[in-house]
C-alpha cells in the first residue's frame, strides 16, 4: 500500500519535472507548446546514447540532458517560436504539432523505432526497507532529486533578480520593455530552462516510461493533463496535479488493470467540471 | 434612442437590408460550382482512382464537420474523432446485428453521434479557457478509445470489428472492390451535407454563431443564447463526423480501434488548416492536398512521410493562411495597377 504510494508519488514528481517548462510557457507566456515532449525525447535520447555508446555513468549524463535540450530550446525559440507569441491558439497547437511530427520522424531516422534502454548502476537498482515498508532504491533517488528541482525552481521564480524580472514581462511586456527589461532574451532563457527541465525529465524517466520514437505524443497527453488539472497560474498547482495523477496511475494500474488509461481520463474530466479554471485558479 | 430600436421587431427598412444581405451571403459563386463540377468529373475521369478518391471524400466530410465548430462558432477541439470513430462502429455493428443496408446504418451511426454530441456538449460551456476546451475534448475522446478497446466482446477490441457486410446500396449497386459505387455514395452524401452545412452558415442562425465566435460577450448582452447554439452547432456538427465515420465503415466495411486514435483527430485539424478555416470548403480542399501530400511523400520516404508533412504545415502556419489565402489577390491587384500605369 505505501509501496504503490511511494511509487505514485515519484512518478509524480517526474511528471511534474516534465511538466514544470510546459507550465511556464502556457502559464506564463501564454502559448501552447504541445512539441514540449519532444523535449523530454532529446534529453532521454542524450543519457541513453552518452551511456550506451560513449559509456558515460548514469550521472554525469543528467547534466548533459539538461543542456542539449536547453540549447535546442533556446535555438527554436529564437528561430520559430518567438514568431508564434501573437498568433491564435490554433495556430500555436498546429505549429507545435509539426514540430511533433518532424521529432518524431527524425528520431525514427536517426535512430530507429526500437525502445532505447538504460542500465542503471547498481547502487540505484533493487529496494531497501524501512519500518517494513519496501521502496525502491531508484523511485527513492526520483523523489529526492525532483524535489530538489521543485524547491530550486520555487526560489528561482520568487527569489531571485531574473524571476522578478520575468514575472514582470509576463504581466505587462509593455511596461517590462520600458523599465529596461530584455523580454526577448527573458523569454528566450525561460524556454530554454523549461526544454532543459523536460530532458531531464526524460532521461529520469527512460527507466520508468521506456523511450522510443513516438515519445513526445505518449507523453505529451500526460503533461498536458497535469498542467490543464493544476491550472497555470502558479507552480503549485501543476505540482498538486502531477502527484494526483502519478499516485492515481500506479494505483490504478495496480488494483484495477482493467481500466487501464480510462481512470486518468475520468478523474481529468471530473476535476475540470468541478474547477475548470485549474486546481488553483488564477486571482483576478 | 428610439422605441424601434428596442422593440422585438426591427423596422422594416433595416428587415429589408438583413434579408437583402443573407440572400447575398447565399448566393451561389461560380467558384462553387466549379468545384461540384470537378468533383461530379473526378468520377467519370479518374475511375482507377476511386479507392483513393473515396477515401478524400470521406476525410474532407469530416474535416467540413471539424469546420463547422472550429471556422464558424470558434470552439478549438482535439477530440473530434470521438464521434468518427462512434459513427464508424455504429455503422459497422447495426450491419452485423441489425440490417444490413447501408443507409439505415447511416442514419443510426448519425444519430449516436449527434446524441454523445449533445451529451458531451455542455462540457465545452464550462467558464473555461482553450486549454481546458481542448483537453477535455480530448479526454472524451480517450474514454472513448479505452471504452471501445475493453469492451473486445462488442467492439472486437484491438483485433478490430470483423464480418462488416453491407448490402447493395438501394438494393441496386453493389459495393464494387474497385470503390466506384462506395466513391458515388461518398459524393452525394457529402454534397447533400455540404448544402444543409451551406444553407444552416448562411442562414440568420449561422451568422449569430459567428458573433459568439467573435465576441462571445457582446454576443450574449445582444440577447444571443450563448450556450443553446453552440451546444446545437456542435452537435450537428458530431452528426455529420458521426455520417463521415459511417462511410468509412461502410465503403472499407472494417472497423477497427484506429477510428478512434488520436491521430485520426489531430489530422483532422491539419486537414482543416491546411485548406483554411471557416469558409466549408476548406475541409474538402484541405483533404485533396493531405491525401496527395501524404500519397506523394509516402512514396518518396514510406517511413518518414510524417517529417514531411510537419514541414508542410510548418510553413503553412508560418507563413500565415490569410497571406497566402490572399496571394492571388495581391497579385491581381499588383498586375491591374502596372496595366493601368
């Protein structure tokens, strides 16, 4: 029972690690960015090729699947993105979901369709117990570092110069712009840490989800419902919806298989009648 | 202010211009028939081409049904597949338990759809922003595919709906495999609809759906009803997904899980994008060039004709539809001004 809790709850987390640069671009700078797993996808692809094939330890790839993605980020948003901040939302799911397309298609050639897999080292393998509850070494490590990010993000956001700064071109880009404020280099850093924080997503999550090609969209209509349940306005909210979600999933994969996917679903449309606006709505 | 403007009845001068206006809106252009008379040709002209034609027809119809919400009343969903995929399986099961001929079929796959339609409708009327709009959509859609992927004893599950057989449409034409009776039905019932989807646009009712998609505050202190029209527009438009679905069925008479997939409602919206929102044709131009795009690059890369086709759209979404919509415009313009210069 607290197995599966704490099972839930690190699958949370790694939801919400995922989820957090989602939240912020549609939160903060109001697009909808559905390529966003495609993210996750290059992050997971640098650990598994980096160890695979380069032989690195599990590690010292996680910083290199943080940075990759955010470069790429950062790229696309200068490049692509940034032409998109007007436009309707329509035009901003259609454009992302090209973007989905063309990654999911570049990965498949570039790497092939198969599921790329990880060993991990074994000090992260197999359970310890305490007070007779099992957990698992890995889920353990998941919790840890993905509170660790949540905690640092938090502060990032409400604590330092470049939070206050992006907060203030998100409420009023006008305003920000004449006080001096670069909101284009703002937003730029922004996306790039929300991409980073996917691909470290990712590549924590390869030994939970599996990795292949058609990643972004597996993963894509999970993120999507953490951050439509948690609502936009802050990062509490998606962070109470990631774990909602994660301990309802492994829970209801293990008491009730037979409904499969249905429970996710079901509990998104029942938590969006009863608070459409997100969990924590925005104060107007 | 004066008593006219408040009373029910708008004076007969301003009644006069509205009917004047409407009748202009209806008015058939010339453009419009030509495009019947290309597709009324593609019938005689191109008969190996029906498979494939059938297939255009059937993902234009449905596109036109997305259109209807997206283009005219302004409603983003990814979940319309829900309804092709219930007309699909409703059409295949009344075949096998009920009756065989087709447009009976037909006609309950239509109404199932309009009914989860209704059902589902008010959903979309929840004080919510797109996003929301979009996800539950796209969760009734899931719920649907989980649905029909468990219940395996009714629906086949993921092996699909096997022993679809349809009978002699009017007890006439047989189902040919060559898909020229399955490409004629595909074309009269989407023309059929086309009109009524026309006619419902065009109509003082269809232009109050446009003020709600333009401002749906002003619209309702016009003394629009927000909610009641656009849970009736939606729900139509599910029936016709509904009739799109049913086709599919009947002309391919196979039914399985993929009616229901994700990716059947997000090509659906590029379908619709790349041909243009909120005209009625675009659906079913937007069909043509998916359908020859995806042809075209399929035989080019089997595998990665997907990389293509986001490129595609990529473009299209960047450069802007109304930029290129408006293309040959500018140029004629351009062309007239250096004739007269």
């Amino acid at each position: 029972m607290l197995t599966i809790l704490i099972d839930g709850i690190a699958y949370g987390m790694l939801l919400f690690v995922m989820a957090s640069g989602l939240a912020v671009t549609l939160g903060l700078m109001n697009f909808v960015n559905l390529a966003h797993g495609a993210f996750a996808m290059i992050g997971g692809y640098v650990t598994a090729l980096t160890m695979n094939r380069m032989g690195l330890p599990f590690l010292a790839t996680l910083p290199l699947a943080f940075l990759v993605p955010a470069l790429v980020g950062m790229l696309a948003e200068r490049t692509l993105y940034a032409r998109m901040y007007r436009r309707s939302h329509l035009e901003q799911v259609l454009f992302s979901i090209a973007l989905v397309f063309m990654a999911m298609a570049a990965a498949d050639w570039l790497l092939g369709s198969s599921q790329m897999l990880i060993t991990l080292p074994g000090w992260l393998q197999g359970r310890f117990e305490i007070a007779g509850i099992a957990i698992g070494r890995y889920r353990a490590f998941l919790i840890l570092v993905c509170a660790a990010l949540v905690i640092g993000l938090q502060l990032l956001l409400s604590r330092t110069r470049f939070g206050a700064r992006l907060r203030a071109a998100v409420d009023d880009q006008r305003a920000a712009r004449g006080l001096g404020i670069n909101v284009g280099g703002i937003f730029a850093l922004t996306f790039a840490t929300g991409s980073g924080l996917a691909g470290l997503g990712g590549a924590l999550g390869i030994e939970i989800m599996g990795l292949d090609p058609t990643f972004p969209l597996k993963i894509l209509v999970y993120v999507l419902i953490v951050v439509t349940i948690g609502g936009t306005a802050t990062l509490t909210g998606p962070f109470l919806a990631a774990l909602i979600i994660g301990t309802a999933d492994v829970a209801g994969k293990y008491y009730i298989p037979e409904l499969g996917a249905f429970l996710i679903y079901l509990l998104m449309i029942v938590l969006l009648i009863l608070r459409p606006q997100g969990l924590i709505a925005p104060a107007r | 202010m004066t008593d006219t403007f408040l009373s029910a009845t708008p004076p007969a001068p301003i009644r006069q211009r509205a009917a004047r206006d409407l009748t202009r809106r209806a008015r058939w252009k010339p453009a419009e028939i030509l495009f019947w008379l290309c597709a009324a040709a593609s019938f005689f002209l191109l008969p190996d081409q029906h498979l494939l034609l059938s297939e255009i027809v059937i993902l234009g119809l449905f596109a036109l049904s997305l259109d209807l919400i997206i283009g005219y009343a302004g409603v983003v969903t990814l979940g319309h597949g829900a309804f092709f995929g219930l007309g699909a399986y409703v059409a295949g099961l009344t075949s096998i338990h009920l009756t065989a001929e087709p447009l009976t079929g037909l006609a309950l796959a239509a109404l199932a759809a309009a009914a989860l339609g209704l059902a589902t409708g008010p959903l979309l009327l929840l004080r919510a922003s797109d996003l929301t709009r979009l996800m539950v959509t796209l969760g009734v859609a899931m719920l649907l595919y989980e649905a029909a992927n468990k219940a395996s004893w009714l629906t086949g599950g993921a092996d699909g709906l096997q022993g679809v057989m349809i009978d002699p449409l009017l007890g006439r034409f047989e189902f040919d495999l060559f898909g020229t009776t399955a490409y004629g039905y595909c074309l009269i019932v989407t023309f059929v609809l086309t009109l009524i989807a026309r006619r419902i646009v065009t109509s003082p009712y269809g232009l109050s759906l446009r003020a709600i998609r333009d401002n749906a505050l002003r619209a309702r202190s016009m003394g629009i009803p927000v909610g009641p029209r656009l849970l009736a527009i939606y729900a139509f438009s599910a029936l016709i997904a509904g009739i799109a679905g049913a086709l599919l069925t009947q002309t391919t008479m196979f039914v399985s899980l993929d009616v229901l997939a994700f990716h059947r409602s997000a090509d659906v919206l590029l379908v619709l994008v790349l041909g243009g929102v909120g005209y009625l044709y675009g659906g079913l131009i937007g069909a043509v060039a998916f359908k020859l795009l995806q042809d075209w690059f399929s035989a080019l890369t089997p595998q990665y004709w997907m990389f293509w086709m986001g490129l595609v759209l990529l473009v299209v979404v960047l450069i802007g539809r109304d930029r290129i919509q408006t293309l040959p415009r500018t140029l004629m313009r351009r062309l007239h001004a250096e004739g007269r210069a």
